[in-house]
C-alpha cells in the first residue's frame, strides 16, 4: 500500500517540476513578457500546491485504515509487553520473598539447632556427672560392707582363738592332774577369758 501511494505521488508531482524545470531553464522571456511569466510561474506553483493537497489526501484516505491497524497492533504489542513484564516482576519479586523467608526460616532453624546442641551436651554433662556419683556411691557402700565383713571376721577369729586357748588350757591341766584348786582355778580363768573375749567382741561392735 505505501509503495502504490509513492509511486502515485511521484506521478503527481513529476508535472509540476517539469514545469518549473522548463520555466526556469528555458529560453530567455522576452521583457515584454512579465504578465506572462510571472502568470506561468503562478499556475506552476499552484499546480505543485494542488497536487501535494492531492497527494496528502490520498495517503490520509488510503493509508488510514492500515495506519489505524498497523497503530492499534502496535500499541496491543507494546500493551502485552508491559503486562508480560509486570508479571515478570511480580512473579520475580514473589519468588525474592520466598527465597528471603526460607534464609530466615534457615537462620531459625541454625539457632534452634545451636540451642539443641548446648542442651544436648548440658545434659551429656549432668548425666556423666550423676553417673559418676553413683558409682562412688557403690564403691563406698562395698568397701564400707568389705570392711565390716572383715571386721567381723577379725572378731570371730579372736574368739575362736581365746576359746581354743582355755580349752588348750584346761586340757593341760586336767591332764597334769591338777588338784581341786586347780579346777577352780581353770574355771575362774576360763570364764575370766570367755568375759574378756566378749567384752572385746562388744567393744568392736561399738
């Protein structure tokens, strides 16, 4: 459509300045001649003017509906781009929270993760600890019980040992044939011994 209005104008206008090329280059007017020069000049340019107006007209009837179109595309075109870029940043800036909400959920969770350890590790510590405690405990409560058997043991042993002594004793005598006195001297011994043992054995156990 543009070239057809093109060539159409160059149609038009290609008279005009033929017209004015042969008025200005032609042969020398006569002086006599001004009226008609000067009116030659006149048609020339209002010929020029008139085939211009033609010529505009022409482009405005022809070329209005395809302008009209070509403007209307246009500004559809440029329409969606700005739609397609408002989405885009939208779309980018959603995207931006998202991001920015899951590094602060991250830095969250490192925090809660920290504390966990340090409770962790608290607690690890007061178990070692209390578990430390209890076998101290356990290990004064047997020696204790060790000591005691002993003890006990040393006690039994002492009057063992005394009892065989008078008996050891008394068999001597009885076998050196020994005469009343000394009967009544072994039993007071014995039963001096038997006491003595006994009072030992009691003062242990205090």
């Amino acid at each position: 459509m543009l070239r057809r209005l093109s060539l159409l104008a160059v149609a038009l206008l290609l008279p005009a300045a033929t017209a004015l090329a042969e008025g200005g280059h032609g042969a020398e007017p006569d002086p006599g001649s001004t009226i008609g020069w000067q009116q030659l000049h006149w048609t020339a340019f209002w010929g020029s003017v008139f085939n211009f107006a033609l010529l505009v007209w022409l482009i405005w009837y022809f070329g209005r509906k395809p302008v009209r179109a070509f403007l209307e595309t246009r500004r559809a075109e440029v329409q969606a781009a700005i739609e397609e870029a408002t989405r885009l940043k939208q779309a980018a800036e959603a995207k931006r929270a998202e991001y920015q909400q899951r590094l602060d959920k991250l830095e969250s969770e490192l925090e809660q993760i920290r504390a966990d350890m340090v409770r962790a590790g608290e607690a690890e510590r007061d178990r070692i600890v209390a578990e430390a405690e209890q076998k101290a405990a356990r290990a004064r409560k047997e020696t204790a019980f060790v000591i005691e058997q002993q003890a006990k043991q040393m006690r039994a042993d002492l009057s063992r040992e005394a009892v065989e002594s008078a008996v050891a004793t008394a068999e001597r005598l009885l076998n050196d044939k020994a005469t009343a006195s000394d009967h009544e001297r072994l039993a007071k011994h014995y039963l001096d011994r038997v006491a003595e043992v006994g009072g030992q054995g009691a003062g242990s156990q205090a």
